[in-house]
C-alpha cells in the first residue's frame, strides 16, 4: 500500500478542475502555490492518491492561503444550487452593467463571510435583476464560470506517463521537443522496447521524457538497461524523477556523456585500426580527442602525509577517488560493446551524424527510431540512408492528432491546439 500513499520525497500532481501542475512534496508542511492561491500541504501526508481536499481558507479569504481537509467528493455547483425556472431566450437581457444589485465591496465581503462557493453564488443570484430570465444553457453558463472562480476542491494525483507528458506540452512544447502523448506512444511502439533487452537512446533536451517513457516500459522487474545518451555535463532528469520509480527501477538508466562514453569505447581497440578508418565521423573524432568533459570535474591528487616523528622518505598515499560518471562509462561501454536491442534518437541538432555513428551499436534485425520536430533533416538523412544497404523498411511518418469537446449538442473540435507533433524515421538494421 505504500506505492499508493503520498509519502514526504515524491512527486505529486495537484489538480483544481481542468489545471494539473507537478510538484515534489519536499516538507510536510511545505506550500504550492495555484494561481493566485497559496496552500499548505501539511494534511496530505498519509493520505491515498486520488483523494480530494476542500480548501479552508487561513483567516480571511483576501490573503488567499488555504489549508486542506479532507473531503468524500467534491461539490458540483450546478447540482447543489439547482436550476428551478429559466426563460424562453436571451432578446430581452440587456448588459447596461445594473443587473446584479451588490456592489464591488458587498461581494469582496460576501467572500470572506460565507463559508462555501455555494453561498456565495445562491447570493449572486438572488441579486441578479437578470439571472432567471436566462435560458437553460445561459444559467448553466453563468454557473460554470461562478464554479470556476470560486472553485474549493482540489485533487491529488499519482504521477504517470501520459499526466506528466501533458503537463509538461501544455506548459511549454518546447521544453519536450514538441513531442505530445500520441507522438511518445509511437516512439515506444516502434522502438519494440522489452524487458529483458538492452536499449540505447540519444536525448539531448527533452527534460527526460523520453528515457521515462521508455524505463516505464521496461517495467520495474526488468533484466536490462537503458543507456541514455546525452551531450551535456549533466542529463535532464525531472520527468524521470517525476516518475517516481523505486531505486532499483531507476538505476536501470545509466546516464553518460555521449562522447565521453565513446572515448571509452574505443579506448580498447588499436589506435592505428580506428584512425585508418575512412570516413570518420566528427563525432568519433569528438570522442576520441575531447577531454573537456572530465577536466571540468576536479581530480583528486595523490596526498602525502609526512609524520615529524618518521624518516622524511616514509609516505603514505591516498589513492584517488574516481567519480560515479567513470564507472557509467565503463558500464555504458560493455553494454555497448554486445550491441543493443533499439537505437531512439530524440535530438534538436541534425541527427545524421548521431544516427551514422550510433547505429553500429545495434544488433541485426533490431528497430530504430529518430524524432525531430520538422521533416528536412530526416528527408536528408533518409535520401542517405537509402544509398546505404545496412537498414531496411525505412519510413518517414508525422502524427496528426485533434480533441474534441463532447458535450450534449455542443461537440466540436478545439479551436486553439497546435495540430503537428513532430516526425519519425523508422526502419530496421541489417547489419
């Protein structure tokens, strides 16, 4: 049952109607802030996901602070006001701003004396000049709004896959590469990601949703690993923390630098073999020569300790300590060295030079995948790709995905979505 308590450490999704927003729940007594409104989560620990809190405001409502209680359901106004009688249509209602009898003060008032959305509305109500005269659908309407500006219920949600995604496109697409639910869906089904397979991904910005997406899809009892390649220092992580998987799932990913990854690679072949090559790639040669990546990080010196008591040339030497990057490379290097099950290639440079080097580490009869947000890159790549024999069933494919409000004759698509999500190249390796 632990797994599905909210527990100090994890990620959490609160949701208020229609706006979900990711937090890590770091304190018991720590604060998120909604909009305009700040609400401490000190009741929220213990507590099942899922569950709805109603928000109690800490002394008057203008300093906009809540705590949380517990609560069975949240309140639908509509059902809890009632609409008793509304009019035949709306000709005769006319917006000269005197329909509602209260003024601006009398209803900043009525918010800090009442004690529910409720009361409030019923009493917005009761002062309208207007509000009865309405059709059905006109009431409705009014009330929606009311409900969304007086709304005092929110949700606690287990973070998963398509939550996190979501959050994330709304917030900023650009920030994931562009890559929507639908889009991340294909990535994972072409990929033919398994559990007892090693995989191999380029990713170098997508605040780590891809490598969630595809350690989810390994599953937590899986018997291999996921080398998640990336071009910085540091790879981005937070979607992948968001997930909150227990430390043995996580530590299936290892992340390396790419090109400090393949030096290491190719430290233990001649060094004569790897520069006779023609056609190297700028990245193998990146690999070979940069040692940029580990001269950032400070190495530790053989210390000398000398005792006044002992002879001058009696020494004691602390042997260095090597960083946890060292030991992922040696651990990227041997998986990478039996070749892996899937190359995913999710980047904001050309992939053609990624892909070319990249592509050696596969097994015969394996998938690849490479995104990229617009065609040209991939139409070039694949043009390159045909003129090779080592791929086959190459395909250059976009999704095009729109929502729909359905509501009781009011279904119709979205006026304002973004329509395109990026575009795949998909194929197999031969050899």
């Amino acid at each position: 049952m632990n797994n599905h308590t909210i527990k100090v450490g994890d990620y959490i999704v609160l949701q208020k109607q229609n706006y979900k927003k990711l937090h890590k729940f770091n304190k018991p007594n720590s604060t998120v802030n909604l909009g305009k409104d700040t609400i401490n989560l000190s009741g929220i620990e213990g507590s099942h996901y899922f569950s709805i809190f109603r928000m109690i405001a800490k002394g008057t409502k203008k300093s906009k602070e809540y705590h949380l209680e517990l609560s069975k359901e949240a309140v639908n106004l509509i059902e809890e006001i009632g609409l008793k009688t509304s009019g035949t249509d709306n000709r005769n209602i006319y917006d000269d701003g005197r329909s509602q009898k209260l003024s601006a003060n009398e209803i900043s008032e009525l918010k800090c004396d009442s004690n529910s959305a409720s009361e409030i509305v019923e009493t917005l109500i009761t002062n309208s000049n207007t509000f009865h005269n309405k059709t059905e659908f006109s009431q409705a309407k009014y009330l929606k709004k009311k409900e969304k500006k007086y709304f005092e219920y929110i949700q606690i949600l287990k973070p998963n896959l398509r939550t996190i995604t979501e959050i994330l496109y709304k917030l900023d697409p650009s920030k994931v590469q562009g890559v929507r639910i639908d889009t991340l869906s294909q990535i994972i089904t072409f990929s033919n990601i398994s559990s007892e397979g090693n995989h191999l991904l380029y990713d170098s910005g997508s605040n780590g949703l891809i490598a969630a997406a595809l350690l989810s899809a390994m599953g937590p009892q899986c018997n291999g690993k996921l080398v998640h390649m990336h071009p910085g220092n540091m790879s981005q992580k937070q979607a992948l923390l968001a997930m909150n998987f227990s430390l043995d799932h996580y530590n299936k990913c290892i992340s390396v630098n790419v090109y400090s990854a393949l030096r290491q690679v190719y430290q233990g072949c001649d060094t004569n073999t790897v520069e006779s090559v023609e056609g190297t790639t700028n990245l193998k040669r990146k690999a070979e020569e940069n040692i940029e990546h580990e001269s950032k990080i400070p190495k530790l010196e053989d210390s000398t300790l000398i005792s006044e008591s002992c002879d001058i040339n009696e020494v004691t030497e602390t042997p260095p300590k090597k960083p946890k990057w060292h030991f992922d490379n040696i651990a990227a290097s041997e998986i990478l060295s039996k070749k892996v099950d899937s190359l995913v290639v999710v980047c904001k440079e050309d992939p053609q030079n990624i892909f070319l080097e990249l592509i050696t580490f596969v097994k015969p009869g394996r998938p690849f995948v490479i995104y990229y947000s617009v065609a040209e890159p991939l139409q070039n790549l694949y043009m390159t790709l045909k003129s090779l024999s080592n791929v086959a069933a190459l395909k250059l494919t976009n999704n095009w995905m729109r929502n729909y409000q359905i509501l009781p004759e009011r279904t119709h698509p979205e006026v304002m979505m973004n329509g395109s999500s990026g575009f795949l190249l998909t194929g197999y390796v031969l050899k």
